[in-house]
C-alpha cells in the first residue's frame, strides 16, 4: 500500500484516523501499531514477519543492556549484538546479490545469485531499530519497557517504508503521550496534500521524460536530451523523496507525533556541505552522529577527519542502492566535501560572485546524480559525454517536451525555491497569517482535486525510495 493510492486515500487513513480519535488513549499505541503492520503486510505479507522479529530482537538486547547497566562487558557484549544482528540482517537481505554479483567477477569464480527479495523499507526500519539501541546504550534514552510501544516506533505507517529515519529519543515522549487537536489535524491534511501533489504532478510527470530518455539507445540521447534527462531527474528526485517526506510529516501530524524535517530547500545549496546539511537530513545527520563522531569526527587529525568522511559518504552510497554507481556517487560528494574544506580557508567570494558557488553545486550535484539514476558506469559515462560534446538536437523524442512537461518543470524549479518563506518574513505580521492561511487551505483543495484526476488517468510511478 502506498499513499498515493485509492485504498489508502479512501479507505485506510480515514477509518485508521476515525478509529484511532475515538479510541481511549492507552488503547491508541496497540491500534496504530496493528494499522502499521497491515499497511506494511499488504504489499509484503512475508517480510511483516522479519519486521517483527527484528523488534523483538532489538526490545529484548535493549532490556538486557539495562540490566547490565553497571556492568561494562554485558552491556558492551548487548550492543555488539545489536549492531551485528541489525548489520547482517541488512547485509543478507540487501546486499547478499551484490556481493555474489562482485565476487563473480574475479577468475575462476562462478557462483549462483542467492536472489532474494528486498524488503520494502528495510534500510530505514533498521536504522531506526539501530538508533534506539545505540540510544539506550549511551543513556540517550531510557529503556522501553513495553514492546509494543517499541514496535509502534519501527513500524508506524507514515514513515515505515521511505523515512524520515526518526530517533527513539526525539518521539519517546510523544509515544507515551501526545495530543491530536483540529488545528493539528488540518495542519496534518494540508502538509499531506502539498507532498502528494509534489510527488503526482510533478515527480511522475517528470519521471516520462526522465525514464523514455535514459531507456534509449546510446546513439540516440543528443546534448539537449541528456540536459534535459539530468536536470529533469535531478528535479524529479527532489520532489518524489521530499513530497514522501512532507506526507509522512502531514500524516505523523494528525496522529499527534511531530517529526524533524527532512528537506530544506537544498538546490539553493553555495557548497556541497551545504547540500548535506539541507539534503535527506535525517540520513546525514544519523551517519553523522552514530558513524562519524563515534569513528573520532574532525578530533584526530586532518589525515582521519579525511578518512572519517570517506567512510561515512562511502557508506552512504552503498545506503541508497546494492550498485558501485551509488557507491562512487557517495565517494564523489565525499571528495568535493574534501575539497571545500581544504580550500575554503584560501577562497573567499565576494557576495556579488556568490552564485558561482552556487551554479557550481548545482552542477556537482548534477553530474553525480547522472550516476545515481544510471544502470551502469558505461551509461552514465555515455550521458555525460553527450551532456558535454553530443550532438544537438532533440530528434524524435521532441515530442517529449509538451505543454504538461514544460509546466511540470517550470513547477518544479520554482518549487525548489524558497520564495514562499521569504515572502512570509517580509509581510509578517496578524494581516499576512490571516491571507496566508486561508489561501493555503484553498491551494491545498485544488491541489488535492487535481491529484485526483491523475490519479483517476493511472498515471502513478512507484516512490524512488522505496528500492533503498
């Protein structure tokens, strides 16, 4: 089930919200974490159980390193487990292909694909079982006493299958917990809106272009057409991952949690630290503080700071995807990472000439995601050859540049601008909330009407997150 769909829109989340506002209070966790697991057991009915499993397994590690609290080796010896458990069950269930896949490719050996499924959601349901033991064990947090408490965390819907990762200690309290008011609701419904029109209208109108360009044959993708394909991606991602951000938000909020954002605005990005620091926060800031700082952060040296986030943005790479094009995107951010720090103190723009830093983030960002959407290195390297030296063009492909297109594009990259929060600073005050709210209740309607219609055309494209 995914929330772009008819049975989730009409029939799932109104009766899982109806049920749940009329329920009393301490009945709520057990519902929710019942709706959770059957939105997740309708699309893999097989893998609910692994779901299960690896929260008890993490609930019971957690309880055994409280009871070892004053004695190092057992608790030492309980996240050791955890993290072992946790690792290779990441390891098994998305990665067992491209290791077998790697090590074919050496003299000699042969060995057949182990083929198994991936688990929708897998990397973020484990980080965040992971998060909430690393919690426990640094004292971050305290132990959760209920396992269907610690369940609900792992598997609550509106983040289950494509984050945010949330942290245990950001949402304990809200778990034991939380109010659901109007206001919040109506704020919820129309924050869940504006993703699912991000993500129907202009991700999946982009997504034609993007997926028609890249299927085709290498000879045919012109200079015009590969520009178009990236850019068009590189804007297609945005939307689909942060309209499946601002849902999962929406929805998180008319249940009473109130999760972090996700996304802020990261194409207006002067650095690629920057990028990092508006980009799939969630991610970034749980390798920062659960990798980074735990491996010796900038602590140790210039040569193992260097080598800190190498690892880390390595790790990233292989995060998003069981492909070396993922990885060497991760290590290609990594090193333009490296490459700002090192400079920076010799570099300094006049605030005149400060968009170049950001036409050359812009561009970095680009390139990479060349690799992150390509299906091979021979692919990649072949549109970013047409993209610099190809001839020009659009051939009989032009007729991908239509009316809806166009819009969807000029959409987007208005979208990805923060126009709308400027202008809110600059006309604050009673009058400006009084326009402004009203208007985005009324916006947030059309907006729902017209996704309707999509959706009516069948015109749906499966959330890019959800192979990750």
């Amino acid at each position: 089930m995914v929330f772009s769909s008819t049975i989730f829109l009409f029939v799932f989340l109104p009766l899982v919200w109806l049920i749940n506002r009329f329920l009393p209070r301490q009945l709520s966790n057990y519902f929710l974490c019942l709706a959770s697991l059957l939105f997740y057991a309708w699309g893999e009915p097989i893998y609910v159980v692994l779901l299960i499993l690896l929260a008890l397994a993490n609930f019971l590690l957690a309880r055994w390193m409280d009871d070892a609290r004053h004695k190092k080796p057992g608790l030492v010896c309980g996240i050791v487990c955890g993290i072992v458990l946790n690792i290779a069950t990441l390891l098994v269930f998305k990665y067992a292909d491209f290791a077998v896949a790697t090590l074919n490719r050496l003299p000699g050996v042969n060995m057949a694909l182990p083929g198994i499924l991936l688990p929708i959601g897998v990397s973020f349901f484990i980080f965040q079982a992971m998060s909430y033991l690393i919690d426990v064990y640094r004292g971050e947090a305290a132990v959760q006493k209920s396992f269907v408490k610690l369940l609900l965390y792992v598997s609550f819907f509106p983040q289950l299958i494509a984050g945010p990762i949330i942290y245990y200690h950001d949402i304990a309290a809200q778990i034991e917990e939380r109010k659901i008011t109007s206001t919040a609701t109506a704020q919820g419904i129309r924050r869940f809106i504006i993703g699912l029109a991000k993500k129907i209208l202009i991700a999946d109108t982009l997504a034609v272009a993007v997926d028609t360009i890249f299927a085709l044959e290498f000879a045919d993708v012109t200079m015009p057409l590969s520009w178009i394909a990236a850019a068009s991606f590189m804007l297609q991602l945005y939307f689909d991952f942060s309209g499946y951000s601002d849902m999962a938000l929406g929805l998180a909020r008319m249940f009473g949690f109130e999760y972090k954002e996700n996304f802020n605005y990261p194409y207006i990005a002067g650095s690629i630290q920057d990028f990092w620091h508006r980009w799939h926060i969630s991610l970034s800031t749980w390798f920062r503080d659960y990798v980074y700082i735990p491996l010796g952060g900038n602590r140790k040296g210039n040569g193992r700071t260097a080598l800190n986030k190498i690892i880390v943005f390595c790790l990233t790479g292989l995060w998003h995807g069981a492909q070396w094009t993922f990885v060497v995107w991760g290590l290609i951010h990594g090193a333009f990472l490296l490459l700002e720090q090192y400079l920076r103190p010799y570099i300094r723009l006049p605030k005149k000439l400060r968009v170049l830093a950001h036409i050359y983030t812009l561009l970095v960002v680009l390139f990479a995601f060349v690799l992150f959407r390509a299906e091979s290195f021979g692919q990649a390297l072949v549109f970013i050859q047409n993209m610099l030296a190809g001839s020009m063009g659009l051939g009989i492909e032009a007729r991908l540049i239509t009316p809806l297109f166009i819009t969807a594009f000029v959409a987007a990259i208005v979208g990805s601008l923060p126009w709308l929060p400027a202008l809110k600073h600059r006309l604050r005050g009673q009058a400006a909330e009084k326009f402004f709210s009203p208007a985005s209740y009324m916006l947030s309607l059309v907006l729902l009407l017209l996704c309707m219609l999509s959706l009516s055309a069948d015109t749906y494209n499966a959330f890019i997150y959800f192979r990750f």
